[in-house]
C-alpha cells in the first residue's frame, strides 16, 4: 500500500511513544497471554485506517494478527465488528488507544466527506479537501477524504503552485507574470491554479495560463455566470501550445449551500469541513 | 513557557516539512520583502495557540516578529484581531498554513472546552479530558483544554495507572490485587485509578485502595446513590496509612446530561468530546 | 514488557551506531560463522538488562538467539552463567560491547540498590532514587533500582510536581499558593510534593496540601520529632476533601546514617546513591 | 529561500556529523582565532551551491559572515573569486569540505546541465531532469538543474503520475485504463504521463487522456514523423472536458544526438546526464 | 556485512521517503501480485551496492527475496544479469529506482578506481581516496573505492589528524610543535599526517613524528628526488620509542601522470578522482 | 570546540525531553524573572562538562548568559564556585537537573582518572581508558579522562582495530593473517593491535606487525619479562617498510597494582575505571 512508507513508521513510532511515555504502568497487572479481541463501531459510518492500525499493531510486536472485517473506504452499521485482533495482552493494550484513535478520526472524516459527496451525486462536480489538515497527519487525513469519496487537491505547497490574493496583491494584481515566473522555476507536471475573488481575476487567471482557477466565495449566481466566459477563454486559448482545459473549482462554500454551487458547472467544490468539522466516530476495543 | 521543549520543536519542524515538502512553488512568483500581516478571528471564540505559533514562526525565521493580541486562554469575538506579524513575504507564507491550522484546531478545543465548563460553573465539578487525542498533538490538545478552563486526566499510561474493564477481567475480578501489584512497581507519586462498571466494583476499588474511580457509563441515578457510599468507605479506609482521598469521576457521559451528573456529588466528569467532537474556529491571516 | 518502546528502539539504534561507528574494521578477519557464547559473572550481584539486551541482539539480527538463565531482579554468583547466545558471530561481536556496557552498568545499580534495601529491611521505610540519574537512560537506571528492590520518585518534571528551595524562596515563602497555582494547572493525578529545609516549612507544606513532603537534609532526631507532627496535620486535614494522606520523605541521607532516619517514622528515604555512587558489575561474554 | 525547509537542516546535520564524527582532531593544533578566507574556482562554470553553503556554515556557527562574490546560476571564470567568509577558525574548518563537497557537487551538475542546454538555444525544446539523481540530494540536485538552465521532471513517485513499461505490461496492455485508474486516485493537480516504447502505446497514451508522452529510445525519424500525428490526436481530445494539452518527451537520448532531436517539434529532451555523467568542478578555499 | 548499522537504516529510510514523498501516484494502477524482475548490466563495469541494495528491499518488505548473481567488488560485462529479484510488484516499484540509483553510482565509483588501480599494478603504489565524497554518501563511496581495488584514507576528521596548509600557516609554520599538541590529545591509536607543500615542509613533518606525508603537488622529479631523503630521516628517529615508519602520499595528481609519480618510490596516491570524475554505470531492472 | 558536533546537539534535545517529558509542571508556581545563580562543588576534584553545560543552557534558551569560573581539565576545592548563570527562572530550572548530572558524572570519571594518572606521575606509563563506556555519553566520557590527564584509546570499532582472544580463536591461532586481512581492507591511517593473552601471542603480533599489543592480565613479572622481547622483536622487523613501532600496553590491572606494572617498560595502562568504578561528583546550583 503506498501509504507504508519510512516515514509512516517514524510517524507511528511518535505516536506510540506519546501514549507510552516511559512505559506503561497498569501493564504489569496482568498476566501477558495471548488473546482476542474485536473492534466493535458505535455508530455507522465510512471505515478508514485499518491499514494504517494493522501497520501499527505489527510495529509493536510482529507476532500480533489482525484480519480487517471491513476495509478502508467501506461503510458499517452500528454494531458491526470491523476487525479481529490475537496477540499477547500488553501488546495489545500497548497500541489500543493510539491505534482507536487514529481511526476513529479518520473514519469521522470519510464519513463526513462521504455526506457531502452524497450531496453531490447527481451533480458532475467533485469534492476536494484543502490544505487545512491537522498538523503531522495530511498524508492520511487526505486518504481519509479518498475513502469518503472525495478528492484530494495539491498535497503541499510543493506539488503544485497556488496564486492566493496575496501573491496577486504583491504582484500588484499581474497575474499573468506571475504565471510565467512558476511555470519557468516550476517542475513541468506541476500545474498553477489562481485563486480569484473577483471574475476580473478569474479571467485574467485563464488567459495567463492558469491550469485551475479556484474562485473564493463568490456568489452562486455569479459563478453560474462566470463558468461560461471562463470556459470559452480556455476554448480560445486551447489553440495555442501549453495551454490546457482550465479547471473551475469553488471554495468558502457553507455545505448548506452545496447544491446551489453544484449546478453551476463548475469542475471542483474545494472543502476543508471534513477535516475541520467532522467528530470522531466511536469504536470500541473488546477483549473476548 | 513548560511547553517549549525540544520536542515541539521536532514537531514543528515535521509539521513545516510537511506542508512544505520540497520546497514552496509558489513562492518564486513574489519579491521576499519584509511586511505587515495580522489574524482576524471569523467567528468568536476562546483562543488557543499562540505561543506555538510564536515559535513556530521564529523556527523559520529567526527575524519574525510576532505580537499576541490575545493570549492563549482569551476570549475573542468575531473579528478580533488576534495577532500581528512582521517579516519577509516568503518567510510568512511558509508558516502561515501550519500556524492556522495548529491555531484554528486547538482554538476549537479550548472554546468546546469552555462552553461545557459554563455549564458546570454552580457546580463543585470539574471537566477533566481523556486519552482520545488526536496522535501527534496530545500535549498541545491537553494544553488547550486546560485554556478552555478544563483539567487534564492523566497524560500517557506511564503518569498514572489505570485498571480498565479488561484488566480486572484478566485479573478475575480481583481489583485488590491489581492495584497492590500496581503500587509496588510505580514510581510512588504516580495514582491508580480504576474504571467501574457497577457499584461493586466501585466499591472494590476504594476498598483496594484506589486514589480515583472512574464511573463508566453509570445513569446519573445510580451515581447518586453511589459516591456517598464511596466517600464513606474511603473515609474508613483514611485511618489507614497510605491511602488517600477518594476522586469521583464519571465518563460516557452525553453533553446533554452533564448537569445531572454535575449534582450528584462527584469530583469530575471526563469527556472526550472537547477534542473529539470539536470543529476548527475560523481565522484568515491579512497582509496589509 | 512495558520497557519495549520505540524510543528505546532509538537509543538502542544511537548506541550501536556510537560503537560501530562507520562500521567494525576488525569483522573482517573473521568467518562469519554461527557460533555459540555466554555471558559470565565475574562477582555476585544482582542483575539487570537482560530483557534490553536480548532486544539489542535482535535489533541487530533477528536470528540471533539469547535465553537469559538469570531473570531481571534476580541475584547470581561469582562465576553463574547469565544468559547464553547463538548467532552469526560478527552480528555477535556488533553488540558484544554496548549489550555488556549497558547490562554492567545496571546490574551495579541493582546490586548497589539492593545493598541499600537490605539494611531497611526491618523497617517500614522504601528507599526511592531521584532524578540525579546518567542522562539519557533515566528509564532504565530507575528499572535498575527497582530490580534492587527500591521504588521509584518521579519520573521527570512532567508526571509530578514538586516546589524545591528555589520555588519557594520566589513565592516569598508562600508555600500554600504555590501548591495552589499547580493544583489548578497540572493533571488532577499529578501529586505535588515540597521540599522543605525546615520543620515550618513542613508543616506549611502539610497545611498547604501537599501530598508529599521532602525533609532535606535535616538530621535525624528532627525528622523524629517532626514526623508526629506531620501526621497530625495531615490527619486534621483529611477531613477535607481533596486532601491526601502525607508522605514523609527524607533526602541527602549519608548511606551510613540509613537506620538512624529508617526508624524515625518515614515512609521514603530518596537516594542518588545507587545511581551516581555505583560501580559496574563485571560480566564477560565467552565463546564457545 | 525555499530550500530552506527543516529537512534542509536535518540533511546538512547529517553531513556534519558525518565528516566530524566523534570530533576534529586536528582542531587542537590552532588558536581559534577569527580569521578570513575566500573560494577560489579552479575551472570555469555556473555556480550552484552558494545559498545551502551560506546556511550550513551559520548553522554551525551563528557569527560566521559569508558573502557570496557569485549567485546560484551565475557563470565564473578560472581563478574568480566565488564567496568570502569570516569566523573562527575551527568553525570554518569544521564546515570547510562539507561545503566544498556540496557545493563542488551542484556547480558540476549546473555546469554539464547548462552545455547541453545551449546546445538546444536555437529549439524550443527544454531540458529536463530525471528521478536518476543521488540518494539523499534529489531536492539539491533538482535545483543544481535548474541553475543551469534545465527544467525539473517529477520530484518523486507522488507529485505526479507515470505508467512505464512494467506498469503497461501488468495491464494487459490497457494504458487507457490505467490512465483512468491515476486519475480517479490522486490528486487533481497531478499530471500523468506514460512511457511508450512504441508509436502505437504513445497514440494510446494520447487518446486515453494523458497529460504527458514520454519516448523512450525512439529514433529521431520516428520520433518526428509521430509528433504530428500525437498533436493531431491530442487536438481531437481538446473538445472534450478534462483533456489537456500534451506534452512530448523523449528520453534515452544521447549526448551527441541532441539537436537531432531538438528539431522533431517534440517538448521536452529528459537527461541524466547532467546528474549521472557530470564531473565536481573545483574549488578551492583559501585562508588569507 | 559490517556497513549494516543502524545509520545505515536511517540512511535507507530517508532515500525512500525522498523518492516515495506522499506515496507512489503509480502504484494505484496495478495488481499488487508477486512477480520477478532481474537487473541487467548496459555497460561493463565493477560491481558495488549489491548488499546495500539486497537490505534496502528488505527494509521496504521482508519477503522479498534478492539474489546476488554478481557480488560487490567482481566485474561484469554488457548484458550480464547482475541479481534477481521476487516480490509484490507494488514494493518492487518503490524501491527501484531508489536501489538502481544507488548501485549505479557506487559502481561507477568502483569501475572508475579499478581502472585507475589497474594503471598502478606493475608499481608498489596504492590508491587511496580522500574527503571528497558526496555528502551523506561517505561510508558507502569509500567502501565503493575498496571494491575497485583502492584503500581509504581517513574515514572523517575524527580518525586520523592532517595538518594543511593552513594549521601550518597559523602556526607559523611549527609542524612539530602541532604535532605534539595534537599527539598529546588525541587516541594513541590515531595518526597523524601532515600535507607538504614543499620539500622543507616534508622533512620538518618527518622530524616532527608524522606517521604520513602527503606531498601536495608537487613535480613528481622533485618527489623522486624527496622520497629518499624522507626515508632518511625516518630511518633516524626509529631509534627513538614513538615514531613510526613514514607514509609518503602525493595528492594532486593529475590521472595522465600517475605512472610517474608512481615510479618515485611513495606508498600512496590519493585521488578524488572516482569519486569527482566518475559516471554512473548504467543497469536496467526488467520484470519478468 | 570540537565536541560541538550536531550529534551533540541531538544528544542535548534528547536528555532534556527525557526530564521535561511533557512540560515542568511546577514551573506554573513562579514569575519567570530573569534570575542569577551560581554553582558550587561540594567536594574537591577536576571538573568536567563546562563546554557542554554552556551548550546546554543556550539550546534551551540563547539569553542565558553562562560565565565558568573553573575550565574543563582544572581542579577545584570544596566550596569553590564553578559556574555563573543568569537567564530566565523557568529557563534555567528546565536545564538545571540535566546540566547538574552531565557534569557531576563526567567530573567523577575526571577526578577518579586524575588520581590514577598521578600514581603513575614518576613513571614514562600513560593512562589510556576503553570501549567500558555508558551508552550513549562516549565522546564525552573520554573527554572526561583527557581532562583527568588520561589519553583515549581508540573510540569505537571503526578507528582502530583490535583482534581479540576469539578473532584469535576464530583464526586459529593465526594471527598474521588475521593482521593482513584487516590491513588490506582498513584506512591506511587505521592501527592494528593484538590482544595476547600469552607470551607466544604477544610475539606473533609484533612479527606479524600489530601496531600495539595489549597484554590482558598477565602479572607484572612476566609483562616484566616479555617487553624486551617485545621491543627487540620490534626493532628487527622496523628494517621493513610498513613496520611501526610497537606500543605495549597492560589491562586488566587492578589498581592497587598499578604501580607494579608501571615499571616494566610499558608504553600504556588501559583501565576501565575510570568510567565504571568513579562516584560523580557533587555541585549544587544556587540561585542568588
């Protein structure tokens, strides 16, 4: 799985480490056999993280086994046993609330992504998450928001460029040099989009190059009137070379709003709500 | 500030990597001179994070200059500035995703924390919170429940023990044991709490010893009957050397039902919900 | 065992590297053949280490095979094989060194602890270690003086609290707010301790609410006359809640005046001594 | 500067240590006095190095002045002088071959980069890099390329797509469908490209929606009787949604075939030669 | 294999998450089944990396199986398979390039120094490398030069003492007083070589109890005529304890001049050549 | 100063994370005044740690001011004041217990060397210490027996090598050829030496042209006896190129006998002791 790299386990190492401190005390009250144990969800919900936890237990102690009843990206009922773990109990217990935790909060962000994107299933418009993530945990929060169903926008500030409203002002509202300035320091495969308050910019975004253009809170109506401008520039400038299909994307959209912008033709609505206003979904971990 | 250890700083610098990862693209597109940003608060709430993100800032560039409007622990209303920022353009940007998002998180927390502490304020109860942190962040959410005028349970399983429904199961119900075994093996400030699941074993841990019992999931009814029983064991058992005050802690508890539980006479409620079930309060860093 | 962190991964892996450095240049003018060793006490003791040391191996080669013949805590004879091993003998000879160093090294503290207890033996008193431990191997040397017998004091500056001459001296003597300000601040299952210089200043600390008091360096027939006192004040306060019982500690104990302080009603006596007054066990690894 | 990211600092510690180890010992010889030096180029080029040397020497030494004479990017001459520096003497000689390695390592890299880039000035074709580039320096050595005037393929595995031979072959073949399965997984910003061995896969490519043909080892002939057939095909798609523009590639180009290529109309010429086949331009410091 | 430390882990970890970044946008596209794949030589050449490469795969999944067809420090000719290798076709692709890159360069060094070495074969002459080596690279390039027949010089600062030029200049030219401060400080086992930059030099050196004498470029007649005079006086001081035979080392030599220079009697040429001037050799991995 | 590598630096963070683990949690109690303090030796001895307690205190907080009033290497009484300090309250009880044990243990192990090495004062014998070293302190340690008047003996296993009494057995007793093989494959400036456990090992090391023989155990008579030998079989093979002086050195002496050996004609006494037998040294820090 290409989430099991080097520094997912350094990442995991930390994360033990947090909850362990020097050591766990209430260990040596019990005998360290080996046992079962289940995940059992609270509530329903988009499962995600049983690769990551799986991953974790076996850091702890490779002779720990752990069989996913539900994968990532799938959804379970109240009730459902979601996993089945065997391994000697202070083991167990030494991941158990680390291992819960990380899942029960990845899995509040695919179940909530999978509630926005259900929104939009009748729309030909994707939901993309930001670069609002919680410190240390982008790289799984934005699978988290795969598995909802949802897409993940540029991972970084180093796999693609973004103009924001300060770049433009420092450019003294030049966006088109400050295309070429990325395009001419960048990787080829990276794309530049332009973030637009106005459809001025957004205009001005397209004709300049701009691979996306992400406009920031603007008015429904007025993105249903601008998509159609937007998309004719990109039509004109698609006769040149190293021009591509411009992509249209949203943001500062209240998801009570969700359906309104969806039909506005537009390609993208960008999302930070679910990581930053989804809960935790409850498991628990049972020993049997 | 007790939070600016060498370890912050390693987490700061992965949070930084990983938002930067090889290098910002976008930063080309800019001149690097020195300016003026500040924080504006898009909706109020009680603040959380700024000495991180002090630091953080000077992690980067040993010449930012950051001002604090607003401490951690301050309440704000919307549109309050909240903090001023001076330093290069490139300097700025390379922090400002991973200061908002570390800020706007824990902010979150401290104003969920501060809202059901208002509901326990006519009470002698205090809101205490769990083990469930999001991995990486637990000192700094521990922190910011402290800001929104909650305390802290114990930090990790090496600061305290705690004998939870499994361990007395793998004892045979001998909680008596369990604890002896536990005192005689950690260091002597550390205490021992159990988790009870019915009356008796309430009862058993005070008996055994025990400096907290934990109520899990116990109607507010039955807790009533409940913690004078408890008192008066545990004043017997204070004749006795080396045994303490009882603490009285209930957790399952629905935020809806915290005031029935608040007047039943125990010490503390702990709840996940101020990390678990809390969303990011807004904020936007201007440039001027 | 709960000793088996990733942080002690860490230091294992920074130890190997200190010793191997860029690599062994003497492996080469050996077969790399599987060949069989033991390890040998060269004086009685008792020992300590083997449960890292066996992880040591491990970490270099997992095929390395070590059973210990002497358990952690337990006490051997001049000439009493300790463990033995089986493995590829330049993996062997990788952690020969830094396995003996470290298992030496506790084993002194252990032995130099259990020495220590012994003499307390008929007494009601525990003898703790302190903070004054080798940097970075606070963890195992206090595993080291409990194999001895001893308990342990605080971990670190985090887990309890504790208001030394210095603390008190910036409160203007005013012991009962400084136990105040912690209180509310640290975790609830934090105990806070002060050391006290003099018997007023003891007393404040009873008063006050600690839940430990450390006499420093008073002589004995003090601690005989304080020590009721103590009790008394303690008691009076055990009426109230959220007060503990008192736990009566003396440090700066010369080892030979032990029993003059063990019989004056105490509960600890804490001690550097079996840390920073110890020498190595000397063990020696044999091939066969 | 946007290299300089944490894991800049955590690199350039590395290396320290690694030519440190446990300590200079030669250091003892000399006073530590504040002295003077320059570098002096041993041969002509373009300069790559200056910024991470300037960083390197103040991370060990804060008081240590460094000027450089020649920016990144910039050529010199034969005996030019490339940076001054001021400091302790231990200080400077604690950094001295560190910084000579690296930055004798980039310049040797900008220099080959930008003679095979000028054999390309009469072309609108550019050059660009590879994944082929020395473990542990990819980012530096990206940037090496980009000071001679080449541009930057992909950085890793994550910032943008590629299907190769072997990614062909386990798809039966099926380059549409692995195009669809990228797309529908990554990130909407990320660019993929395939590798075709032949006319028929890179018309597939094309067709199936890829944002990039990479032609591997094609001779110029075939190479430029396909590249108006790929344009064709990729003019076609542009009707449509969400197909952008292709870029053309080749790779496995030889050295002395370069303008042969040049003038096929294709995009791109990627080469690791400037990385692979380049040689360490010398420099040397010079105490005054 | 004495270069399997630890920091040869850490090393491996960082050169994967360099390549791997966020993970492999690839690898989606595939079927994740067990294939086989072997690496085929496109030049002739001496191999090195082939136990680097062998832990680095298993570092990324444990049951990958690698087969050594050519071991480290044996030649190989155009075409020959050079290992095999079984495993997941997902952890096959994630350390490919990673290991291919490695291995390529560390065999370019070895050929280059073997071809070198070849030249001295008729001669009592070694080759030894030097400080210049790629940084974060110096264990693995210097067993690279060993594998093509040379000998290493001093692994760091650490290992051996060098007096240059400018620990001479700042002594005011006393070679001897430096080399007593630094005998007096560092390990007995420890070395100490002065670099000469002319004949007076070198006999001062020699006086001095320098166990080496690099002579710095100097005309290999001038050398010719030095080396007997060095002999000399070191034949003189073997009367007094302490000194040592003499090292005569040149450095600076151009490779068309080595058959001079090695007729002239020293023991050594140290040369950055293979690793400054060498071209990786290139492989090809071919799944099968 | 040549310890102030960044693993240094990595070694600091780390033992003050160790202490500080989650945050002081009395440093609430006070104001965080700038403060003075100073240290005071509580016993007479030669202090140790100046340079790394400085390095220390600037890593926590670079206002700390930090003047020594003893060097490392010098001698102080009881009562004499060490150090003065001045910084931040909160700054200087974070480092204080942590600075306080690297130099209370690294000035027991210099005092107890000086006192050896003053035995040996009328005697042409040098104390040399051992790989017996704490894991994880050994660059400082052996910085501790320089500063007692001791000399280093090699560092770790990689910059001299050693044949021990099973490389011996391993080789069958045939220990030329065991020197040969780690002379080709070692740094040229890299020592070999035997250690004999007899007569007849002693003189097959010097022929076969060990640098240094170490005579394990063997009683001052017959060490008495066999360095003539030793010397004369030295003196023959100096004909030869290649051949060094030989340094004879004793272990294993106890040392009340140290003397005894001392007049043999031995160039070393190599004993652990100082490390494994020395007591720490007492300072306390006084806040002003």
């Amino acid at each position: 799985m290409d989430l099991l790299t080097p520094s997912l386990n350094h990442l995991i190492d930390a994360w033990l480490d947090e909850d362990l401190g020097r050591g766990d005390l209430s260990a040596i009250a019990i005998q360290n056999d080996i046992v079962q144990a289940h995940w059992i969800a609270k509530q329903k919900g988009i499962f995600c993280g049983g690769l990551v936890v799986e991953h974790l237990f076996k850091r702890i102690d490779q002779n720990i086994e752990l069989q996913l009843l539900v994968n990532d990206g799938e959804g379970f009922t109240t009730g459902q046993k979601l996993l089945k773990l065997q391994g000697r109990a202070r083991s167990l217990l030494a991941g158990e609330r680390t291992a819960l935790n990380v899942a029960m909060h990845l899995s509040g962000i695919a179940t909530t992504t999978s509630k926005l994107v259900a929104e939009l299933k009748n729309f030909q418009v994707q939901l993309a998450d930001t670069r609002k993530t919680t410190p240390g945990l982008r790289v799984l929060e934005k699978y988290a928001t795969r598995c909802g169903g949802g897409i993940n926008h540029r991972q970084g500030l180093d796999d693609a460029a973004m103009l924001k409203e300060n770049h433009i002002a420092w450019l003294d509202g030049d966006i088109s040099a400050g295309i070429h300035k990325i395009k001419s320091n960048s990787p080829w495969p990276a794309k530049i989009i332009v973030e637009a308050e106005t459809a001025t910019q957004a205009e001005q975004a397209v004709i300049g190059g701009a691979d996306g253009v992400l406009l920031d809170e603007l008015p429904p109506e007025e993105v249903l009137k601008l998509v159609p401008k937007l998309r004719n520039l990109a039509a004109l400038r698609k006769q040149e070379k190293n021009c591509n299909q411009i992509v249209i994307e949203v943001s500062g959209v209240d998801p009570s709003n969700l359906k309104a912008y969806a039909s506005t033709g537009i390609d993208l609505i960008s999302s930070s709500a679910p990581i930053t206003k989804s809960s935790w979904i409850d498991f628990s971990m049972r020993y049997e």
